[in-house]
C-alpha cells in the first residue's frame, strides 16, 4: 500500500521480536512424559505423553507434535494426548526445520 501511495519501492525492516507478532510463528509447547522400563530395561509402557502447544484464539493451529512419539518408540503400552491451549497470540504456522528443509527440492 505504501508503495503504491508513494509510487517508489518501500523496504520494510523488523527486528526479531517483532517477526513473532505480525507474521506466523513456530508454536511453543509443553510436553510430560513418564516412561516405565522392564529389568532388561527396555522401554516397556509410555505412561502419557502429554503435550500442550498455544493457538490464537480466533484460529485453531494445532502441531500435534505427541504423534511423532508412535513412530519414535517401540512400545506396547501407550498413551498419546494432545491438548491445545488459547492464548491472546498470532496464530502459529507450520515452520519446516533445517533437516526437513533440506531434504526438499
């Protein structure tokens, strides 16, 4: 808009911090997790995984990063929950780390 009232190209700087309120964010979360182990100790039961990432309030985002734990471990005993939490923020997106960037053309 502004360069289009000015008719001259505009250059728009932000700071770090500032990247996390106007634009799409890596979503936080929180996850608790209680493993239990046989003698021979192998993995024997994931008790709960338990992991809680923020969301906009107006826009479910959801990361379901306690997933990734069915294809990580083998183990028997399992139980996965996911569980969101809104808070006043931007709404996350999906952000590909460096690893899962690279492998892609």
């Amino acid at each position: 808009m502004a360069a289009k009232k000015l008719n001259c190209p505009i250059k728009l700087t932000l700071y770090q911090q500032q990247m996390f309120t106007g634009v799409g964010h890596r979503v936080a979360t929180l996850q608790d997790i209680n493993l239990g182990a046989r003698k021979d100790r192998t993995l024997d039961a994931i008790e709960q995984h338990v992991a809680y990432n923020n969301t906009a309030v107006g826009k479910e985002y959801s990361e379901r990063s306690a997933v990734s734990t069915r294809m990580l471990y083998h183990c028997e005993n399992l139980t996965i929950e996911n569980r969101l939490v809104n808070l006043n923020y931007q709404t996350p997106t999906f952000m590909r780390t460096y690893p899962q960037r690279k492998n892609r053309t």
